[in-house]
C-alpha cells in the first residue's frame, strides 16, 4: 500500500532520478516534471499528497508557481528545494504558502522527516473533511471530531435518542464537549428549527438562577424594575441544556423537578400557571449519584434527569483522536490569525500524543491557538508548548537515560538493594542529568549549537561554557553513546 503519492518538479534530471528513487524506495508513488508546465499539467490530471517544487525552473519562479497552484489547491503542502537557502528564502517561501523548504545539498533523512510530515499532515486533514462531510449527512454534527469507537458509538446513541422528548443527562469531565453533544441532541430532534437555551448554572448567584429561569414579575424583588420572561419561556418548544447541574441549591431543585414532572411553573412574585414544552438537557463533571448518597442532591430529581444516559469519554482514553482534533484546531487558528497551515513537528507530536490531558479537549484547543499565535515558522516545535509539557518530557527523557546510573523506584520491576546497586553522588547525577539534556537537543538540531542555545533559551556562550564544563565531545556527532562514555567513564 502506498504511503502516498509525491510529485518532483525540478529540471534537473539527476535531482529528479535520485528522488524518485529515494521516495519509492520509501514506499511512495513518485512522478516528476521538468518544467513548471509540465508540472501544472500533471497535477491537472490528479490530486497528489505532496509537491517537491524547485524554485529555480526554466520557465517560470518556483515562488509564483507556488501561488498559482495554491489558488486552485490552497490546502496542498509544498515544500521548496532551492540550492540559496536563507532566511530570506524561507520568509518567501512560507508567505507564499509553502509548507517548508529544503536546501541542495540535502540530508535523506531529514528530507524524509519533512515529507513524511507533509503527508501525513494532507491525509489528517482530508481525514477530517471526509469525517466531518459523513457525520453531517449521517448525524448533523459538524462540530464534534472523532473517529475512536468510544465517539463513534455515542454519535449513534445521540442520533438515536435525539428525536424523542426524553430528558438526558450527560456526564464526562470539564472540557470533553458536552454542550456540544447537547446541541447535537438539539440538532437531532424536531426542536431543531426552535430555541437551544444554554444554562450554567454554576456561574449564575444562586440567588439570581430561580429569577433567570422562571421569570419575574414588576415588583417580585427590590430590583425587579420590570416584568422579565425567564428561560424556561425562552426554550419553549425548544430545549433548555443545564451545565453543571450538581451546582443548583436545594430549593431549585425541587423546582426543576416540578417543571420536569408538571411541565409548568410559576414566575417570581406571581401566582399564574406557566405551561412550557421544553426538553431538559442537564451535564455534569462529578458524579451525580454520589451526590445523591451524601445528602447533597435530590434523588427524586436524579431519576428524572437520568432517563437516557450518556457519557463523554476524556481525551486521553481516546487518543486516536488527537490527530484529527490537532488538524481541526490548526485550521481553525490559522484562519483566525492570518496565518499559513502551521504543523507539529514529531518530537511535539510525540509529546501531544503521551500527555493525559486532564483538561480534554478544551485544553489541546487551547494549546494550539497558543502555539499558532507564538509561532513565526511553518513547523511548531516542542519549545511552543506549554512549560508542562517540556517538564513531562525533561523528566521520562532523564529517567530513562540514567536507568543505568539510578536504581529503579520502589516497586519497580528490576528494584535492586543498596549493595547491588552503589549510589552516584547527587553532584555527578545532577552533571549527567544536564549533560544528557544538552547531549538530546544537539543530536535533534543537528548538533548546531546557535539553534540549541535558542531553544534552552540562554545564550549561545553559555551553551559553549556548559559543553566544555560537562566534556562534551561536539566533534562526535550523531554518536551519543561515545559522547556519554568519553565523559563519564562507563
């Protein structure tokens, strides 16, 4: 099976040949062109994943070649190959919607790093149309991404239950989507063309939500200037959607379960009868049921809420669909801020795939919207993510480098004792933590210090002084085996 389909526009026959050959060898499908024409006319003839565009053709700029290929295909990752790289080149190069670019001579790995990338940054996000064109004519929901089979068998629940009346209750941590789902619950049912009123009822002062929900007439309280309809008349024929429910005061809750059963209520200070036809929604991120067993909310209103059940599975135990979530984030983002298609770099999507996410998916829509505002290049790397994430990897990196040095932690399979296992001092372990630090940012840049100095963010000088300090060898590159044991004798 093809990993994907690559087209190489260079009119030099022996860039052409040594690609085509690299790029098969690799499992791609490769075509070629010696000319911008004959490049226009192939992708005329078929979509491809990825375009390797020489800047310098004989018969026309590879930079206005870009531009005219983008505005028939704006979402095609192009990646120049140029013999003058600068900086000047690469600020050309990305505002004119290129994905990267690559200077003559290359290194084959690093250039299969960079198409490899490209690739799988066009399958995630026709992935993600494709997904979002199939869940709008199946389910309507364009807004929710997922693939996994957790979300998968909650959109069916959701088209399932959304035609009928019965109220849900969705439970899921903060973060997951749930106002999403209750919208598309909406969005499934006959209400859809009336009234979704959404109620956090954890940021409204319990003294306000009775008046925010039923309404008050002139006069009911000191500030009651004015006869107000409540939202409970607002959702009429609608839905009402109640975030954070476990939040509402005793006294309301009985009211809410008065409205469920009855469906009618009273306003504030009045004594009419209000009929409505609203269908409840409710959410919560703690455990209802448990609430009920302390006391703190009525079990009577529990079981009115939990007709049909559904929960929200939290990120982490659906990580099949951070990539899609990532795309979609991306997109969205770079619109907002004018800026071109950024992408992750692997060792940052290696660190968004570990991480827990205890934030869900609110915090990854978080972390990209940071990371496209703060970056200034096509590729986001591990320094554009939050401190927590740099601080996770620091430490597993540390521990698993000096599994050799250190015991294993207490219960840990292989757990030696003291006298099998002789202690470092503190000084030589602290020395080794660093020196395995600044040893994994060198091999990453290419053992090129400046661009290691600006990622530890100090200046390239003390880099230099902490190199010879630590007795790193900066002569053995990409040898990170001898460099440990040329320093510490093992």
């Amino acid at each position: 099976m093809s990993k994907g389909s690559i087209l190489v526009v260079d009119d030099e026959s022996e860039i052409r040949e040594g690609l085509e050959l690299l790029l098969k060898s690799e499992g791609y499908q490769v075509s070629s062109a010696e000319s911008g024409q004959v490049g226009l006319s192939r992708l005329e003839e078929r979509p491809f994943d990825l375009l390797l565009l020489d800047v310098s053709l004989p018969d026309r700029n590879g930079i206005d070649m870009l531009k005219e290929i983008h505005r028939q295909d704006p979402h095609l990752p192009i990646v120049l190959i140029t013999a003058y790289g600068s900086i000047e080149m690469a600020r050309a190069a990305f505002k004119s919607g290129a994905m990267d670019y690559i200077t003559k001579p290359w290194s084959n790995d690093e250039l299969l790093v960079q198409v490899a990338q490209a690739v799988e940054a066009r399958r995630l996000r026709d992935e993600n149309i494709h997904l979002k064109r199939a869940l709008k004519q199946r389910f309507n929901f364009p807004n929710i991404i997922g693939k996994s089979d957790k979300m998968l068998a909650l959109f069916d629940l959701v088209a399932q239950v959304g035609p009928s009346r019965s109220t849900i209750l969705i439970s899921g941590e903060s973060g997951t989507g749930k106002e999403l789902i209750a919208k598309a619950i909406h969005s499934a049912s006959p209400r859809v063309d009336k009234a979704f009123v959404p109620v956090n009822t954890g940021s409204i002062p319990v003294d306000l939500l009775e008046s925010q929900l039923f309404g008050h007439l002139k006069g009911a309280f000191t500030s009651a200037v004015a006869s107000k309809k409540g939202l409970f008349e607002v959702a009429d024929q609608g839905t009402i959607f109640f975030d954070e429910i476990a939040t509402v005061s005793p006294e309301t809750q009985a009211k809410l379960l008065r409205v469920i059963q009855e469906r009618e209520f009273m306003r504030l200070g009045g004594t009419e009868q209000i009929k409505v036809d609203v269908r409840i929604v409710a959410a919560s991120n703690v455990d209802l049921l448990s609430l009920v067993k302390e006391g703190r909310f009525r079990e009577d209103l529990y079981h009115r809420l939990n007709v049909i059940h559904l929960h929200l599975p939290p990120l982490r135990d659906r990580r099949e669909d951070i990539p899609l979530l990532l795309v979609h984030f991306m997109g969205r983002f770079c619109q907002e801020n004018t800026k071109p298609l950024r992408q992750f770099t692997p060792a940052a999507m290696k660190l968004l795939m570990d991480y827990d996410w205890p934030g869900n998916v609110r915090e990854l829509e978080n972390v990209v919207e940071r990371a496209v505002v703060l970056s200034t290049q096509e590729r986001v790397d591990v320094d554009l993510l939050p401190d927590s994430f740099r601080s996770k990897e620091i430490v597993r990196g540390v521990r698993l480098q000096l599994s050799e040095f250190l015991p294993p932690l207490p219960g840990e399979a292989g757990a030696r004792t003291a006298a099998d296992n002789p202690h470092p001092s503190l000084f030589q372990i602290i020395d080794e933590v660093e020196r395995r630090i600044i040893v994994d940012m060198l091999e990453r840049t290419g053992w090129n210090q400046t661009e290691a100095s600006e990622h530890f963010l100090i200046p390239l000088s003390t880099l230099n002084q902490k190199i010879k300090r630590l007795g790193i060898d900066v002569r053995r590159r990409g040898r990170t085996d001898e460099v440990v044991s040329a320093s510490t004798g093992k």
